[in-house]
C-alpha cells in the first residue's frame, strides 16, 4: 500500500492575499501549494495566468523566499465561468501566458475544464488534467471516459465531493445525484491528482453543504483507502469549500476575511492528514496480523 507523495490546497481557500497563503502551508508543514486566485497589495485578485507580469514577478519571489512551491496550477481554463460561445483566442491567450510561468515555478500539472488544449501543454512538459466538475467531464462517470478517449493525454483530477451536488445527465429526469465511489471506481486508473472536498447534498435549498473530510457523502476515507490500496502515490489537495462567502446589502460578493478561510485551511489539512495516518495504521496493524 502506498500513500501521497506530498499534500497541498488551493490557495484561495487559505486566504485572499498570498500571504495568508503562504502562512497556511507553513502552519500544516506543508511545501506546496496548488495556485489559483491570488490577491497581492495594490493589484486587483487573479488567477495566475491573469497577474499583471509585476505582480507574478512578486509572486514568484514570495514564494521563493518562503520555500513554498506550485505543485498544480489551477487555472481558469474552460471553467464553468466561460461560455461555449466565447472565441477560443480568449482561451489560446490564457494558454500562452500559463505555460511560461508554469515553467518558472516548476509547476508539474495544471487542471483545465473542457477545452482541448492538451497538445500544448504536453508539448511544453506539463500534463494537463481535467476535474470533474460543472462541466462535460462531471455530467456523468460516462462523460468523463468519452472526454478522455476524445483527447489523448489528457489525464483526470478526481473531486471527491462534485457528484455529491451534480446530476447524472445518463440517466432519465429527474435525475439522480451522481456516487461519488463509483465515478472514482471508472477514473481512478487515469487520476493522476485528488481533491478532497466532503458535502452532503440538501433537497431543501437545493445545494449542498461543505463538511469536513469524512463527515460528508463524499465516500472520501472509502477512496483513499483504495486509492493506497492500488498504488496511488500522487497528492492530495484540499479544497474546503467549508467558509461562506457572504454578501452586503447591494448583493456584491464581500470575501471572508483572510483569518478565517486560513484558520479553515489549516484545521482541514489536520484533519485529512489524521484521516490518512489513521488509514496507514489500519493497514499496518493488518500487515503484522498476517500469518
């Protein structure tokens, strides 16, 4: 049985600005980092391939200084933002501006939503990887394969919480919420990166709730144990989604402050890495009981 080669979370879920970023992989003794958006002083939030070149030369110098790299870049890519419709220039030009700071962090992956750009990624060394999402790929375990068959090198990044709120778009309305552990049972051999996120879907809102890791319907310590089980030896990164983003009188979205995604980050990390030590003990304890 083997277990992750390193841990790291999506930036933003630890704070706003880089800073609190940077402290939260350092509170969890954590070396890396997956980046997404990013907030510096006197630059406006973006995703990394967004930063304005002076703003993503400071960021590469913090991170440095702070011995904290970018294992996964999480772009924006084909996101659930983008509309089919868009000129596909607006996606060539986040491309091109990716792979070259990609390059610079010796960033390994970046995840993308549904666009085939994957040549020119590979091309570059990086392997690109799609999530299961608000997108093709998270219509259905059946998407997910149709899309990989379609576009050769692509590999999958498995969200442990995202069937929780999507339907099944293969089956007949009203359609069923889609199983966490049998989408992962149909990607696992093509998924190369995990996100942990645990949510339980609520009929009454019609949304669902962010819960710890294993306090959900994720199935999250099922897979992992599988995931060991099989050989898996990528990272885990985690993405709480557990911090509401709250909103004033004229409905704008106001951002959580910084010490609260930070204080939310750190406690999950804990606890997904208890979760994990506690999945390597069971199979330790069951490795010394073997005649």
């Amino acid at each position: 049985m083997s277990f992750p080669s390193l841990y790291c979370g999506i930036g933003d879920e630890a704070g706003n600005r880089l800073e609190s970023q940077i402290q939260a992989a350092h509170d969890l003794g954590w070396k890396h980092l997956e980046a997404r958006n990013i907030t510096l002083e006197g630059f406006p939030k973006a995703n990394l391939h967004d930063l304005p070149d002076a703003a993503f030369d400071r960021v590469e110098e913090m991170l440095g200084r702070a011995g904290v790299s970018v294992y996964c870049f999480a772009s924006t890519i084909g996101n659930w933002a983008k509309n089919v419709e868009d000129p596909f220039e607006i996606t060539l030009a986040e491309v091109e501006r990716a792979i070259p700071r990609m390059r610079r962090l010796g960033s390994r992956y970046v995840r993308v939503m549904s666009y085939k750009v994957t040549r020119r990624f590979l091309d570059a060394g990086i392997q690109p990887l799609h999530e299961n999402c608000m997108n093709y790929g998270g219509m259905s375990w059946r998407h997910a394969l149709r899309l990989l068959e379609a576009v050769p090198g692509l590999k999958w990044v498995f969200d442990t919480a995202n069937p929780v709120f999507n339907p099944d778009r293969t089956r007949p309305e009203p359609r069923p919420r889609q199983d966490p552990w049998e989408f992962w049972t149909q990607v696992r051999d093509v998924s190369e990166h995990i996100h942990i996120k645990d949510a339980r879907w609520v009929t009454a809102k019609n949304d669902a709730d962010y819960h710890w890791p294993g306090e959900g319907d994720g199935a999250v310590q099922r897979i992992l144990e599988d995931a060991f089980r099989r050989g898996y030896a990528g990272a885990l990164s985690i993405e709480p989604h557990m911090v509401a983003v709250f909103h004033d009188a004229s409905g704008a979205a106001v951002p959580p402050p910084d010490e609260a995604l930070r204080a939310n980050f750190v406690e999950y990390g804990r606890r997904l890495v208890r979760m994990v030590d506690g999945i390597a003990g069971g199979a330790a304890g069951a490795s010394a009981g073997s005649p």
